[in-house]
C-alpha cells in the first residue's frame, strides 16, 4: 500500500471511532431543557453545568451520593451515552471510572 493511501485509511479508521462520542441529531429533533431538567431531577443528578458537547448534551453534577458526575446524553432521546464519575479515594487522590450504556 502506498503511504498516502495507509495515511488516508487511517484517517478513516480514526474518524469512524470519534464518530461513536458525537451526536448528529438535527436540532430539530432535540428535547427540551426542561425535559433534560426534568430527568436530572428523577435520576438524583444536581447540575452545575449543562451544555453542548460534540452535539450530545453534557451534564457537569454532582449524583445521589454526591460523587461528581459527567452525563453524556443523546439529545433527542435523552438515552444515556457515558457516564462518567470522579471519587476520592482513600489516598486523597481520584478514582475516574467510565460507564458507558450499551
């Protein structure tokens, strides 16, 4: 294979898997605010920050147990995508840990 072409393939391949974080979904077809409010209140989350990132919604929080929080949420669905929290751990340092739904 010619270096272009391996450059140009592997291009490909690295877009296709950042392509799974980001959302397309026309604005159109998104929820509401409110409606993303209105499940944080459900689901225990306490938002310090709400915004767009990579066209998904994204929730800065803390959940039920005060852990800080980091909700991936598709805007039209308002499914889950990742779930990321951030502990202290007993050294006083931080444990990251990563969910993400399937």
């Amino acid at each position: 294979m010619r270096p272009g072409l391996l450059t140009m393939a592997m291009l490909v391949v690295a877009g296709a898997a950042r392509a799974d974080d980001e959302c397309s979904v026309p604005m159109a077809d998104w929820q509401p605010r409110a409606a993303l409010e209105a499940l944080a209140a459900t689901e225990g989350w306490t938002i310090r920050r709400l915004h767009v990132d990579d066209g998904c919604y994204e929730i800065d929080g803390w959940d039920r147990d005060g852990v800080e929080v980091e909700v991936t949420l598709d805007p039209a669905t308002l499914e889950v995508i990742e779930i990321e929290t951030d502990r202290k751990n007993a050294r006083g340092g931080r444990d990251r840990t990563e969910k993400q739904k399937e």
